[in-house]
C-alpha cells in the first residue's frame, strides 16, 4: 500500500484497489564517514515519481532536531543508538518545494548501520 502523499498518488477507488504510486526514503546522514566524527545531522526524504514527471517531489521531510552520535569500527558506521530517543521535526513540502509545513515533534528510536564500500553507484 501507497502512504497518502498528495492527491498525485491517490484515487478514488472506494478502497478496494491500493493506489498507484512510486515513493523512495532516502537518509542524509552528514559527516557520516568523516574520520573522528562523533555526530551526524540527520534527514529522512519521502518521495513520489509522479506520473509523466521526470524528477522525484519531496513530499515529507524528518529532519532530526539535533546531531546524532556517530560511532564507527573499521568500515562501519552507526548513527543514533538503540535505547535512545531523538527530537525529529517532521515537516509537508508544497509542491513547488519552496513551502515547508511542520506538522510535528516526535520523540523516536533512531539508529542507522551503514557499510562504506567501494562501490559507485550511478543512476
């Protein structure tokens, strides 16, 4: 099932057929593999591919009040931890990406495991 993004995405099926839609999460974790960092800035995108547009929408927005604690052991990155709670703002982007809404503050569990590769991806 599609989450409701916008009108974009949603029909008016009298719920018996799940929309259709395409949405990504991406994660920003910055300083994430910065050599001695000890925290991250955290933001998590929602997104949809609109039918016939060629681009991703931001449609949501949780972004993490404060820098997360980041550890690492060899090519391996943690941001946030288990037991932890962090502050996030979750925040509804217009259509035209220019106007945010907050739409609240959550506390939540937060933790992120990442594995530094070689690797290059390319679209």
């Amino acid at each position: 099932m599609c989450p409701e993004l916008g009108l974009a995405t949603n029909s008016s099926c009298g719920g018996l057929i799940p929309p259709k839609c395409s949405f990504t999460v991406r994660f920003f974790a910055e300083n994430a593999f910065t050599s001695g960092a000890t925290s991250s800035a955290v933001e998590i995108w929602i997104e949809e591919f609109p039918d016939g547009a060629p681009y991703w929408l931001t449609r949501y927005k949780l972004i993490f009040i404060n820098p997360l604690p980041r550890t690492a052991s060899g090519n391996v990155v943690t941001i946030g931890a288990g037991g932890d709670d962090f502050r996030a703002d979750l925040w509804s982007i217009a259509t035209n990406g220019k106007k945010k809404t907050r739409l609240g503050t959550f506390d939540m569990p937060f933790r992120l495991e990442a594995t530094k590769t070689d690797q290059i991806f390319s679209p």
